[in-house]
C-alpha cells in the first residue's frame, strides 16, 4: 500500500478512537505537537528513529515529552513509533485533520497578505468565504512582505491570486 494510503487509514483509526473516546482536541493537539518536535527538533527525532533504542525506552521519552497529554493521546503517539511509522506523522496528521474537518462541516483556507490584517478584515474574509463556501472556516493568515500588497486565498487545491505583484505580471503579458 502506498504512503497516502497507509496514512488516511492510520489517521481513520485514530480519529475513530479519538470520536469514542472524546479526546478530537486532545489527539489533534497532540499530532501537532509531535509532527513540530519532528520538524524543529533533531534530537527527538533521532531517539524516536533510532533502531538501537527499545521501544520500552522510547515510550518513557513519550510519556516524558507529553507529558500534559492524557493517556489515550499519549498511546496514539506510542503506537505510530511501536509500528514504525514516524516518518508517515506529518501525512497522518493532514489526513486526520481532513476527517476532522469534513466531519465538522469545517474548511481550511490559508491566506497570504503583504500585511497584517486588522480584526475587521479577518473577520469580513471569514464571513464573505463562509457565505461563498457554506461552511465554517478556519483561517490561517501568513504575512508576505514580498507582495506589494492585495493577497492569496488557498482553499485546498484553488488559488484565488489577488495580489499586486500577480496583477502586474498580468498587465506585462497584455504589453
């Protein structure tokens, strides 16, 4: 089976125990903590990788390192490392987010602006996306200094490019 297909089930299990045991938010937090010490943290990530370490080892470093989580967000990160499937963790984690969000009638959208948007503009894109879309969004806003100003939507695979500079480069085809 390929890597995406491992991962949305692996993600599928675990958002089922996450849903019966009530722990969605936990779980989810806690996914996002472990795929950011992958990401920033050489050090985690060798011990949890390391071939040479025992897994009864690296479940007390688990337990150390989450060690706010509850018990079942804590044995979801133990049971990924004991099936060796660290390196899968950043597409678990997109692929339970997926389901969460499908689940919650939610949807992501990423905007990128040349500034910071005041709280009455994230709130008129959030209203004006949600009415377009149906559905709830969850806004991550990104600030590029490189656009001249304007901005970029993206929601899942569309890109809705209003920015200057995009503007611009349009204008230079034309001429």
């Amino acid at each position: 089976m390929d890597r995406e297909g491992i991962s949305r089930r692996y993600a599928k299990a675990i958002y089922d125990i996450a849903e019966s045991s009530e722990k969605v938010g936990e779980i989810r937090e806690v996914l996002n903590i472990l795929t950011e010490n992958l990401e920033e943290e050489e050090e985690f990530k060798n011990f949890l990788s390391d071939p040479s370490i025992n897994l009864s080892e690296k479940e007390k470093f688990i337990e150390r390192t989450f060690d706010f989580a509850d018990e079942i967000s804590c044995n979801v990160v133990k049971y990924i490392v004991k099936k060796g499937r660290l390196p899968l963790s950043f597409q678990i984690k997109e692929s339970f987010l997926k389901i969460y969000y499908e689940k919650n009638n939610k949807l992501p959208v990423t905007g990128i602006f040349a500034k910071e948007l005041s709280d009455v503009q994230k709130d008129n894109l959030r209203k004006k996306l949600e009415s377009k879309y149906k559905r709830k969004i969850v806004l991550n806003l990104l600030v590029d200094e490189d656009l001249i100003g304007g901005g970029i939507i993206k929601v899942g695979n569309k890109i809705i490019d209003g920015s200057i500079k995009n503007q611009i480069g349009n204008i230079k085809k034309v001429f």
